[in-house]
C-alpha cells in the first residue's frame, strides 16, 4: 500500500471454513478492498467435517451451500467451480437461510485446516510423504 498508486479494488486468496486468513480479511476490509474467495469450498476438504455435514443438516442444505453462505456472511465474494450443472444450480440457491450468530461462531472456531498448498497461478505438485519406521 505504501508504494501503490491506485488501492486495488480486489484481492483473491485462498479463504474458506478452516482457513480465513483473518489478518489479511480484517487489512482489506479496513481499506475497501474487496475479498474474493480462492478456494472456497477448500479443495473439498472441508465438506466432511463434522461440524460443516451437522449445520449443513440443520439449515437443511449441502456442505457446500453451507460453505458458500458463510462467506458471504462474512462479506467475502465467492465464485466457486463447480464439477455438474446439478453443483451448480445448488451453488447459486443460497439465499433461502441465513447461519445463525452462534453458528458462524462455531465455524469461525473450527480448527484450521491450513493452505491447501497450492498457488493458483503455479503448477499443481504432488508431494508424498513417506513414514519411516525406526
């Protein structure tokens, strides 16, 4: 910011349940500048958790509906991809609920799933880990 010329309108990074980055959400929203969401469903990881399938159940939606609406209660842009016109159709019918206060407590506390490990403008990389007995 200090060496910028003109304050940029967007910044995308990775931000999902698990992973919201809250210094650089709580920076850009203090400057204006709007948060899109990369990742917003984190790479599918976090549609298992158990918190996520329980309020998912109980706001009667998908995980990734669930997902999607806590973003943007959060006041983060999203645009997700979606693999079937049937994901797609689920992804853009969000406005039927609202997450409760304590419930996006809830998944504003859940334990960190981290970086998915990817850039998105880098080739993806396999990394396997081998356990070593010993």
């Amino acid at each position: 910011m200090e060496h910028a010329e003109v304050v940029p309108a967007v910044d995308q990074l990775e931000f999902h349940p698990g992973h919201t980055q809250e210094v650089t959400l709580r920076f850009c929203q203090e400057k204006g500048i709007q948060v899109q969401a990369w990742s917003p469903l984190g790479r599918s990881r976090v549609l298992t958790d158990p918190l996520i399938v329980s309020l998912a159940e109980k706001y009667g939606v998908s995980p990734a509906q669930l997902c999607l609406k806590y973003d943007l209660q959060r006041g983060v842009m999203v645009i997700p991809k979606a693999s079937s016109p049937e994901r797609m159709r689920q992804n853009l019918n969000l406005g039927d609920f609202t997450i409760s206060q304590i419930d996006m407590y809830r998944i504003d506390t859940m334990p960190d799933y981290g970086w998915s490990g990817e850039h998105p403008e880098r080739e993806r990389v396999d990394i396997h880990l081998e356990r070593h007995e010993g």
